[in-house]
C-alpha cells in the first residue's frame, strides 16, 4: 500500500529443506501462500541465493521467471532479502501489472525498511517457536518421567509417553509396541488415533515401518506410507496414515519395543528435528517398560532378592575398589553354587579388560589383561549380552590365556551403568555336569546389576579421592588439613611456597604457631574455637613466613564433619598482597580523578576571574569617564567571559555527575522563596523576547528541603531555555503539591510551560542526551551547549525525583519537575546546613556603614579589583600577598572582614583559615574565602561565613560585606594567592567604601594578623588553593586562635572541595562564594550583610 503497486509476496526460508515458503500473499492472483520456492528459483530465490536486491522491470520477458507464475500478469518486479546479520531468514517481493510503473532507488529504500522489520520479526518468532518447542519438551519430558516415578501400570505410562510425543510434534497419531522376545514379535500396547484402535495387535518383524524398526533399529522417515513398498495392509486405511516416522526402544542397546507417529496430511513431511523430538521419549518408554517387567519380576522372587540385598548391603559399606570387587565376586561365586570365578573391570582409558579379582582358580590372573572380544568375558564386553558356553574345552573361542584351565562350563555377564560397560563377571564350574541354564542366567544378572553399582561406586569413590587429592595438590591457595589440636597433618605445595615451609617441616607443628603473629594471635585462637564448633570462618589480615616477613591474607578456616562431630580441620590462605594494591593503585586512580577535577575547575575559572572582574570594572569606569562609545565592546568582553564561564560550569558539573562526585547541600528553604528569587532573575530574559511570564504558587507550598543552589539552577535552565525559544509569547511557572500527579503528597510539581516553537516526538527521544539539542538548526539559532536539561534532569534525580517533558510542534512545551519536599540524606551525599549562615540570611539585616577589609591573595589583579570595587562602596581595604603576611596585617588592623584565597605560596587560605580562628583575638572577624572552588553549599557545611567562586562579582561581595560588617571602620582581609582576584575585590570593596588588607596566602594572613592585633579585620575573604599554607589550614588556625576566631570568614574559591576539605574546613569558615559563580556587585552587598550579622550575634 505504502508502495503504491498492485501485490507483493513474502517468503520464509526453511534452513532443513533449503527451500523458500510463501507465507503471506496480496493481489497476487491465486494465492500462493504455501507454496515452495528452491533457492535461486525466480525473483526470490535468485535473492535469497546472491543477498542482494533486484529489480526486474520487465518480468514476462525476466529469463529466470519461475514455472509457478508462468501465467502470472505481473510486469514489474523488486525484490529485496530478509536478512539477520548475514543469515537469510526469507525474502519480500512487491510487484505491478502496469508495465509503467518502474520501481526505483527510492522504492527500494522503502522496501528495505519493511525487509528489515520483516526479518526482525520473523527471526523474534522463531526463536519464540524455538523456545516455546524446548519449553514443551522439557515439559512433556518432566511429566513422562513423573509417571514413571510414580506410576506402575505399564499400559497407563505408555499410553501417556505416546500422546505426549504425538501432542509434541503435531502429529495425527500414532502407536507404541513391545518386543515379544520369546514369540519374536511386536505387540502393540498404546494406540492414538489410528481410526481403528490396534491396541493387541501383532506385527511381524520386517512388517510395516516398526516390524523394520525391530529388524534394524534403525528410526525411518516414510514421507508417502501409502506409497511405500514395505507398508503394511493393517495400515491401509484411506486418509488415516499418509506420513509416519517411528523409532526403536533400546535399553543397553537392547530392543525391547518401537513407537511410531504418523500424520494424515500427505502435505505434512517429518524432518530430522522430528525424529530427535520422538527419540526423545525412546528412552522414556524403554525405561518404562524394563521398569515394569523387572516390578513383575521382583514380586514373584521377593524373598531372592531380600536375600541378595541384604549380601550387598554388606558391599556398600566398603568403598576401597579392591575389597569391594573381591567381595563381589565370592559373593557371587556361593549364590550360583559353582567352582570359581573371576571379575574384570573395564579400562575405558585403553578400551580393554583388567582382571580385578579372581576365586578359587587355578591360577590368581589379576592384573591380566584381555582384549575386546578375548575369550569368554572379551566377547561379553564386545556383545554386551550374557554368555553360557557349556563345554569351555572344547569352545573355539577360548583364550590362550585359559588353555590349561581345567574348567568345563562357564557363564558370563556384563556390568552395565545404564548403556555404559563398567566390567564382566563370570562363574565357572570344573564339573561337565553342571550346565548353567536360564535361572543361572536370571539370579547372575540380578547380582550383576548390583554389583555394577557397587563397581561403579568404588570406581567413583577412587576417582573422587584421587581427584580431590589433584586439587588440593594443584590449588594455587594454600590448604593445610589440621587435626583437632590445630597441628598439621599435611599440606600443598601452594602452602609451601606462601609460607616457605616444607610439608615435613609443617606436619605435626601447630598451625598458629608457625605462621600467626603475635598480635593475630588472639583472633586466630578465636577462628580455632569458632571452626571447632562446626562454623567456617573467614576473615583477611596478616600471617608470618618462614623468613619472618608479613604477607597479606584472605583465610578460610573449615571443619571436616563426620555426621554431627567434627574431626579435623581445613585452613586455607590465599596471598592477596597484589590484590591489596590494585585496590589502593584503584583508590588512587580515583583521588587523581577527583583532583583533576578540582585542578580543572580551578585553572579553568582563573583566567576568566580577570576577564570578567576587570571588564566590569571597566564599563564603570568608562561610562564614569564619558567614554561611552566603549562600553558597548567592554559589555561584550564581559558576556562572552561570562558564557564561556557557564560553558566551562555545565560540562564541569556534567563531569561531576558522570564521575560520581557530585554532592548535595540540603537546607530548608520556603518555595516561595526560591520562585521569587528565580523569578526576578529570568524577568530580563523574557522582556528581552517580548514574552509574558506567569507565575501561579499554590496555596499549600509551605517549607522544602532541597539543594537550594541546585533547584534554583534547574528552574533556571528551564525558564532561560522557555523564554530563549519563544517569541513574543507566554511563558509560564506553576507550582503546586498534586497527588493526583505523582501519588506522593509530599512531592512539589515545578511546570514550565511556553508557547514557543515545540518539539517533534524525535527530537525529545534526544532532548537529555550530552551535548545534543533538538536539531542542528536550533544550535546555529539560539547557541548553547545542550548540557542544561542533561544536567537539570541529573540534578532532579540526585534528589529523589525527576523531569518530564511534554511538546507539540508549533504550539510550545511543556517540562514538569517533580521534587521531594523533604529530600532524605540517602539522596544527599551530605546535608548540614551553616547555622551561621542560617542566621545571617534569617537576620534580614540591611547595609551597615563601611568598614576595613582585609585582602589575602597571591594574585595582585585581585587586590587590584577588590580594592577598586570595594573602596567605591566606602570600605577601607588592606592587602596581604600571602597568608603569613594576611595573618601579620590582620592583627595589625584587626579588620572588620577578610577576604582569602585558598591556593597562595607558603601559608594556603586553608592553613590561613586555621591560624584566624585559632587566634582569640582573630577568630570573631568573618573570613569570606574567595576560591575557585563551585561548591557554594560545600562551604556553608564547613562553616565559612561566605563562600564566593571566582569570577567574584562586585554586588554579590558587597552584599557579603554587608551581612559580616557594622562598620567600614574595620577592614576586610583578601586572603587569595592570585594578584588579579586580590585586585578585583580590593577594588570593588574599596568602591564600595571598605578597607581592604590583602595576604597571597595563608600564612602571609596570619602573619598580618599577627602583626596588626590592634587593627583587625571584620571579615576575610579566603581562597583554598594557595602555596606554602592553603586555605583550609588558614581556616583552621583562625579558628584555633582566640583572638580571630570570632571573624568572619568567607570563603571565595574555585577548587572543587572533597570530604577531607569539608572536615577541615568545619567550623572555620562562615560563608561560601563560588569563583565566577557571582558578579563583584553581587558580592558587596553579601559581605555588608555578613559584617553586619556579626555584629549583631557578637
């Protein structure tokens, strides 16, 4: 239809027949499904022969036109193969009675498409009618073998194989007879559908298919029966029997009977699967009826075999093959009341006979070896069938082994497991008079049934003990077998060379004392008692060789339990030194990870800290002076410094994620809030498209716990991508608690909607996927990376829950977040909040007067743009290059903050830190560290005042100030080892009216804290990854110290903070800024507020 032709056809390649089968047939014609094609046969099965494609487009005049569509009106042909891989699983043909209509390229492709499809599903159905076969099989098989286990009436379990085989194979009916060996015919015993039941009925052998079946044993396929020349005239019934196969019922290659199934569709053919499937239950019907007899046979001698049973209950407490066989064949010998015997067992290895025990004969012959078909047992061996030879001298067949045996009758029989010879028995008699006859035959083979197991049993006990000996001498693990008191009876080599003691060195010696320490010694005792009592322990520590030294171990101690009592031990040690360090080398691949991670993100945000810092000072600057025309080029350098930071943000955080080392900041938070917040942010965004924004807060939102930095990046990325692919529209946030939606009450729905341009059902298959978007042309149009939603949606689950999307082309989107209200610490890696923070933000304190700040940072663009920034706004601001000289100014000045950078020569921010807050008279002014470092809410569990991300922005550290200082008074202390991120924020502060006191790492700031106790700092700022003392000692010494304790740190980094940093951190710092996470005119206000706050706590 989709093609646009007249018909078409679709063929199944049958691998068997190597033949094409149409299935499926349309407008044809006549139909033709059934119809059988061979490979290379017309249009298809030249396909299915070359794998490719073809197109005919005359077919009338096609040379290879098959004799089936000789009268076909077809005209045109395309025929493609229906292929899995390489294999052929069939062909489709589409074809046109209009001698017009010319297929082409693109009909082809199309054809191939539905081919593809096509072989899929034929493959998917065969396998499935493979699997279904097997499944039937095995069933029919598990209930067969049920009935034998519980069911004695031979008619009921034959009757039951034969319609299980003939339900099985899809057969009409069929028929199951038993070998009559003493009349020398078959007796049908089931029948199934054969029209008339023949249940009774004899066959000849050589009559019809099983009377051939018991002449050959061999299973024929008749696909013609009423053809066949050798058919039967009960069978010639019109219409009932057309197909037949039939198989023999052997039991140790003995035919005892043959079952048949037959069809009555001549079109039906059994192949060789078939015949397997009824082979199948050969066994089953063969086992039933050798079942059956022997029942009838042990009911009449009951009080025989109650006697012989109780002679080999005697045999089966013996295991030692030699004992056991012995025993065997003197038993044997008094049963039958004859001269001797003797017993071989049969070398599988060397397909020969070894004499195992000898009674009573002329000569021992143990040891003596007979070939295949040699002498008496020989030929036993070689026919698998009792033997009675009643004159042995004068048998031809006689072994030269045997020629001055005085025996004069002899009769032998095999030793069978199952259709497996495991040895001959024979009983001799030196008497002519004595002829052995069927009740010899009968009472030997009932023992030789039970003597083969008990063969067998010595043989696999031998075996067992032999193998297990193999593997302990072999086993790479070190294996000592310990009597009760833990001394050792033996050991491998394995141990040997672990422990470097000789077997004769280690036997008789008590285990602990040879190889366990001094300080294992207890916990070994311990394993000791533990084992004793029946439990086996397992543990890994260290153990002493021979040569003193300690080797790592994985050890295993067992008991060897006799019944209920324990009689001995094993212990096992395996050497896991080099396990042991591929693990550590593993855990140190993974730190290196995590550090490259943090080195990436902080030598990739430092650079843009001057771009973006100094060009904002610059547009100050320069519309200051007049020079307007400039501004428009420095707001680009600024833009551009900030798109590349939010590229280098995302595909940073995608890392994170990917490399399991993104963490979660829980804190409660009002919902409320955070819209508002996000709200006032993208407000910009949406004029700047003309669009609408609507917002619409249920009644009920209340308090959430969450990343707030992380829900509020999610909502962000999902208004900004809203309002950047819609035009002149609406745009739209609603939140709301919804059963209905997530069946959760306590799950908070975040909907973003927008009338924009849509997406197709293909494109939002790929809209999570790294680096993609909805099409090549959306990227060249609206930019980005395509990491946002990837990252939103990876955020979402982190904490519990999800994004979905929802969109129609032209008409907008739809994507709903789906939060936990309170999310759990099973979905945060950690979850404290800063109360300090919680204090400074919950104050709601407003902006104070100006006061000092000190500036340690190694970096004098730093000082530089902190001083401009910060004078602007009124504070006074100090510098310190280092954190020694950071710690002497801010006890110089005692300012009212400090600014830090964690990464400076020398002294870090963290050792920095470390000196302040030990310092009594330091540990009061807030530290705002200013790092590299992205993990805002990191810095708030450490307990810094603030933490700031490198590109600082000026309002962000202004409001930091306010928050930390009363007063302009006091100075801010810039602890950061970059020269241009000092510069920066001394700038900024020093706009802002501050004073700035910068230290280039930690121990420059505690150095100038030291030495300005007079004049300290009201809040710093610190960095973390700074030379000769970082960040995170920096904090750690300020908070150590009494007199800077009380100051308020923010931290202002770009490093990526591990656990270890979180607890170096803890309790040193108060708050927490992301380099290039804020614009310096954020941070301004941030730090008034924390100077402040900290006013009012003190």
């Amino acid at each position: 239809s989709l093609l646009g032709v007249t018909g078409g056809e679709l063929a199944v390649y049958e691998e068997d027949a190597e033949e094409l089968v149409v299935v499926a047939s349309h407008n044809i014609g006549e139909d033709s499904v059934g119809n059988r094609m061979n490979i290379g046969e017309g249009a298809m099965g030249h396909v299915a022969r070359t794998h490719e494609p073809l197109i005919i487009p005359n077919y009338q005049e096609w040379d290879g036109r098959s004799d089936q569509y000789t009268q076909s009106i077809v005209q045109s042909v395309m025929v493609v193969p229906l292929l899995i891989g390489h294999r052929l699983v069939g062909a489709i043909a589409a074809v046109h009675q209009d001698p017009s209509r010319k297929f082409g390229e693109a009909d082809l492709r199309l054809l191939n498409l539905f081919a593809a499809q096509a072989a899929i599903a034929i493959e998917n159905a065969r396998l499935f009618t493979a699997e279904r076969r097997r499944a039937d099989e095995q069933r029919a098989l598990l209930e067969t073998m049920k009935d034998l286990s519980s069911d004695l009436d031979l008619s009921s379990v034959l009757n039951g194989v034969l319609e299980r085989a003939v339900a099985l194979l899809g057969a009409t009916g069929g028929e199951l007879a038993v070998f009559d060996e003493h009349g020398e015919h078959l007796k049908v015993v089931a029948s199934l559908n054969l029209g008339t039941d023949s249940t009774g009925a004899s066959i000849e052998l050589g009559e019809g298919a099983m009377g051939r079946v018991a002449q050959t044993h061999e299973p024929p396929i008749i696909p013609n029966y009423q053809a066949w020349e050798g058919r039967s005239h009960q069978y010639e019934r019109d219409g009932v029997v057309q197909a037949v196969m039939a198989a023999p019922l052997l039991v140790r290659d003995r035919f005892v009977g043959g079952i048949a199934a037959v069809h009555s569709d001549p079109s039906h053919v059994f192949r060789e699967e078939d015949l397997r499937l009824l082979e199948l239950f050969g066994p089953q019907a063969a086992i039933a009826i050798e079942n059956a007899r022997l029942f009838t046979a042990e009911r009449v001698r009951a009080d025989e075999q109650r006697a012989l049973l109780e002679t080999m209950k005697d045999l089966s407490g013996e295991l030692e093959l030699s004992k056991v066989l012995q025993g065997v064949l003197e038993r044997a010998v008094g049963l039958l009341a004859v001269t001797g015997g003797e017993l071989a067992t049969f070398d599988e290895a060397r397909n020969d006979l070894v004499i195992a025990a000898s009674f009573n004969m002329e000569n021992n012959a143990v040891g003596t070896r007979m070939k295949i078909g040699e002498g008496a047992m020989g030929q036993v061996a070689e026919t698998g069938e009792t033997l009675i030879i009643p004159d042995y001298q004068g048998w031809e067949g006689r072994s030269a082994k045997y020629t001055q045996s005085v025996v004069q009758s002899v009769i032998a029989q095999p030793l069978h497991m199952g259709s497996r010879l495991v040895g001959v028995i024979a009983a001799v008699h030196s008497e002519s008079s004595r002829v052995f006859g069927p009740e010899d035959i009968r009472r030997l083979g009932m023992f030789a049934s039970q003597a083969a197991i008990a063969v067998e049993n010595a043989r696999l006990y031998s075996a067992a003990q032999r193998y297990f000996e193999d593997l302990v001498l072999n086993n790479p693990i070190a294996i000592a077998n310990l009597d009760l008191e833990f001394n050792v009876l033996s050991c491998n080599p394995a141990f040997q060379k672990l422990f470097g003691y000789t077997e004769e060195e280690a036997v008789s010696r008590n285990l602990d004392d040879l190889v366990t320490t001094d300080q294992e010694a207890a916990e070994a005792h311990a394993y000791t008692e533990r084992t004793m009592a029946g439990e086996i322990i397992s543990g890994t520590g260290k153990r002493r060789r021979k040569d003193g030294a300690l080797v790592d171990v994985e050890l295993y101690s067992i008991p060897v339990m006799v019944g209920d009592e324990c009689v001995g031990m094993m212990a096992l040690y395996h050497d896991i030194t080099e396990l042991l360090a591929a693990r550590k080398e593993a855990e140190e691949a993974s730190h290196s990870k995590s550090q490259f991670l943090a080195n990436m993100s902080h030598e990739l945000r430092t650079p843009l800290n001057a771009i973006i810092g100094y060009s904002e000072m610059l547009v100050e600057d320069t519309a200051e002076a007049g020079h307007v025309m400039y501004v428009p080029d420095l707001a680009k350098i600024e833009t551009a410094g900030k798109h590349l930071l939010a590229l280098i943000n995302e595909i940073l955080d995608l890392s994170k994620i990917e490399a399991g080392k993104m963490e979660l900041y829980l804190e409660p938070v009002e919902v409320k809030q955070v819209v508002e917040e996000v709200v006032a942010t993208i407000h910009p965004l949406a004029e700047k498209n003309r669009n609408q924004l609507k917002v619409s807060l249920g009644t009920d939102l209340g308090e959430m716990v969450t990343d707030v930095v992380k829900t509020r990046q999610i909502l962000l990325n999902l208004l900004a991508n809203a309002c950047k692919f819609t035009e002149a529209g609406t745009v739209g946030l609603a939140v709301r608690r919804d059963p209905s939606v997530t069946d959760d009450p306590d799950m908070i729905i975040f909907e973003v909607s927008d009338s924009g341009i849509g997406m197709t059902p293909e494109q939002l298959d790929r809209l999570f996927e790294a680096f993609s978007q909805a099409d090549a042309s959306t990227t060249r149009k609206f930019g980005g990376t395509g990491l946002g939603l990837v990252i939103s949606r990876r955020f979402a689950r982190m904490m519990g829950g999800d994004i979905e999307v929802e969109s129609t082309p032209g008409s907008g989107s739809l994507f709903r977040t789906i939060l936990p209200a309170r999310a759990s610490e099973s979905s945060a890696a950690h979850g404290v909040a800063s109360p300090s923070l919680n204090l400074a933000l919950r104050a709601g304190v407003g902006p104070g007067t100006a006061g000092t700040v000190l500036v340690i940072d190694d970096d004098p663009e730093v000082h530089e743009l902190l001083r401009r920034s910060l004078t602007r706004e009124g504070y006074r601001v100090e510098g310190a290059p280092d954190g020694l000289s950071g710690l002497v100014l801010g006890r110089e000045l005692t300012p009212d903050c400090i600014i830090l950078d964690v990464r400076m020569p020398g002294l870090d921010g963290w050792g920095v830190l470390a000196a302040l807050k030990a310092d009594d008279a330091l540990s009061h002014i807030p530290v705002i560290i200013l790092s590299m470092l992205d993990d805002r809410n990191l810095g708030f569990a450490l307990g810094a005042a603030e933490y700031l991300t490198k590109p600082v922005n000026n309002d962000v550290l202004l409001r930091t100030l306010e928050r930390f200082t009363s007063s302009r008074e006091a100075p801010l202390l810039i602890v950061d080892d970059d020269p241009g991120m000092r510069e920066l924020l001394s700038r900024a502060l020093e706009k802002d009216g501050w004073s700035v006191m910068e230290a280039a790492n930690g121990r420059a700031a505690l150095e100038m804290l030291e030495a300005n106790s007079q004049a300290m700092p009201q809040l710093i700022f610190l960095d973390l990854m700074m030379p000769e003392m970082d960040g995170f000692e920096t904090a750690a010494r300020l908070r150590a110290n009494a007199e800077w304790s009380d100051i308020p740190v923010v931290v202002l980094t770009a490093l990526d903070l591990t656990d270890e940093h979180r607890q170096r951190l803890a309790g040193s710092v108060d708050l927490v800024v992301s380099k290039g996470g804020h614009a310096l005119e954020d941070l301004l206000p941030d730090v008034r507020k924390l100077l402040h706050a900290h006013s009012r706590i003190s």
